[in-house]
C-alpha cells in the first residue's frame, strides 16, 4: 500500500492525496469507536484506590469504598456502602464480577452497621486472564442497582 502510494503520489493532488490518506487513517478507528460505545456500561467508573466512589440512584447518592487500601485480589475487603435519604427496608448486597467475563458468583452480604451505612467482608479473586478490572454490582431490592467499576492491584 506505502509503496503504490509513494509511485502514484505525484499524480494526485493535495487535496485528493490527502483524503484518501485521511480515509485509510480512518478506517481502522471507526470499529473501535463503535465498539466503546456499546461497551461504555462498561468502562471504569470509580478510583477505589483513591478514595470512595458515588453514583445517583433515584434521587440517593449512593457511596462504595473498600478497605484496606491499595484493594488487591485474595485480600478480605471491607466493602461499606452508604446511602442517603429514606432507610431501606432490607440491606442491599454486592456482585462482584468482571466487565466481559463470565466469572463465578461472587456474593458479598452486606449488614447495616449504623443509619444507611451497611457493609460486609468479601474477597475478589485474581483473574487467571491478568485483567484487573473489576464490577461490583450494588442490589438495593426496593430501589434498583448501580455497578462501580473499577481496577485492583495483583
Ligand atoms: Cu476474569
């Protein structure tokens, strides 16, 4: 292709040489685009080693961290979830999995252990594929579900 290009390129023109440059650059970027966009669900939505992380469900702000930190895979976790506004009437639970992967269950119970603060003690395996992206999937039975998505350390 850069060979055919380099003989006929005096022949076109600026312009026409450019476009078709610009096509063949092109090409290759328009199935990935597509493809993240379908995927954004899917994308990390969450620094847990940083910090906390928050998502809005039907007017609740609803919070995840994890302890110890840095979170590593085979360490028990501490996983708090907060939420704000009106107590639940049962504690919500979180699935933990990963985005594109068809990974066993992972459940971890939460209890409540003060006004809307719930938490419970899981474990996220390691992957044997090495990807570290992790989903945890927060059931509230009377509101719905957020998913935190996020990277461990191996
Ligand atoms: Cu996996």
């Amino acid at each position: 292709m850069w060979k055919i290009l380099k003989i006929n390129g005096n022949r076109h023109s600026n312009l026409s040489y450019g476009l078709f440059v610009l096509l063949f650059i092109s090409v290759p970027f328009l199935g990935p685009k597509v493809d993240a966009e379908m995927k954004s669900r899917d994308l990390k939505n969450c620094n847990i080693q940083e910090g906390s992380c928050t998502m809005d469900l039907l007017g609740h702000k609803v919070t995840l961290d994890i302890h110890p930190k840095p979170v590593k895979a085979m360490n028990d976790l501490t996983f708090r979830v907060t939420l704000t506004g009106e107590p639940l009437s049962s504690s919500p639970h979180i699935d933990l999995g990963m985005p594109g992967m068809k990974m066993g269950p992972n459940r971890v119970v939460l209890k409540e252990v003060g006004k809307g603060i719930y938490e419970g003690v899981g474990v996220i395996v390691r992957c044997s594929s090495g990807r570290r992206t992790w989903r945890a999937t927060i059931t509230f039975s009377d509101l719905g579900e957020v998913k935190f998505i996020f990277d461990v350390i191996y």
